[in-house]
C-alpha cells in the first residue's frame, strides 16, 4: 500500500502553477500535465485552497500560489490533501491473539518504531519547498533539451 497520489499530483499542481504564472492554470490545462480528469484535479485544488496554499476566484479560470514557492514547503501539501490523519501513517493491526507472545506484545513494540518513522519522513518533507522542486524540474529540462 502506498501514500495516496493526491500528494504527488499537489505538488504536480504547484509546481505547474508557478511555472505557469503568466498563462492561465485552469484545471483543465493542470489536468493535462497531470494526465488525469479536471474533477480530480478541482478536488486537490480545493484542498490546496483550504490550506491556503493557492488563490482561485470563482467564474475566473486559474489559481496562483497564495504564497512564495519558497515559503510552501513539501509536509504543507502533504498535511493538505489529508494523505494520512496525524500520526497514522502507519496503522498497526487490532485486536492480536493475546494467547501469543508476539499477539500480547507487537503493538508496544512496533508503535514507537512507526511513530519515529513518520516523524522522519515529517522532518525530510518540511525542508523541500516547492521552489526547491521547482529548480529541480528547471535543471532537468535543461538537461534533456
């Protein structure tokens, strides 16, 4: 099982955004980076909306980024698009046979495990902006022109 895509295809969107900014960012035109359908895409925005990330006005087509791409970083969106509720990025099985050692026991003794891990990841997310993405994706096309 793995994270939802809502949080790669949020970062798809900000990325595109900003680099984007003169054109119009409609989630039609996103849909079509993305490769996905415009429902979607109006679903994630409007998470991303929620968590002020980004700026759209009704009747008008396109969004911009509520705030510099240097000042969003990878653990907002993540948080946005509800990926996981806080400290359940792991779940651990309920309910385990307590007649067994490992049944009595697993629970204590993963969680802390898990429960460090998420921290981990937590801490990796929120030191990449989205800027930091974005110069990335600039460097790259460079590279494959």
């Amino acid at each position: 099982m793995s994270i939802s895509s809502r949080f790669t295809v949020g970062v798809h969107i900000l990325a595109l955004i900003e680099l984007n900014k003169d054109g119009i960012s409609s989630s039609e035109f996103l849909a079509g980076s993305v490769n996905t359908n415009p429902t979607l895409i109006r679903k994630i925005m409007g998470m991303l909306k929620k968590a002020k990330l980004i700026e759209v006005q009704p009747g008008i087509a396109g969004a911009k980024l509520a705030k510099a791409p240097s000042n969003i970083n990878l653990l907002d969106v993540y948080k946005a698009v509800d990926v996981v509720q806080d400290k359940e990025l792991f779940s651990v099985h309920e309910n385990p046979n307590s007649d067994c050692p490992v049944g009595r026991n697993i629970q204590d003794s993963i969680t802390p495990v898990l429960s460090a891990a998420q921290l981990a990841l937590e801490k990796v997310l929120g030191n990449v902006t989205i800027e930091d993405i974005i110069k990335d994706i600039t460097e790259k096309e460079k590279i494959n022109k």
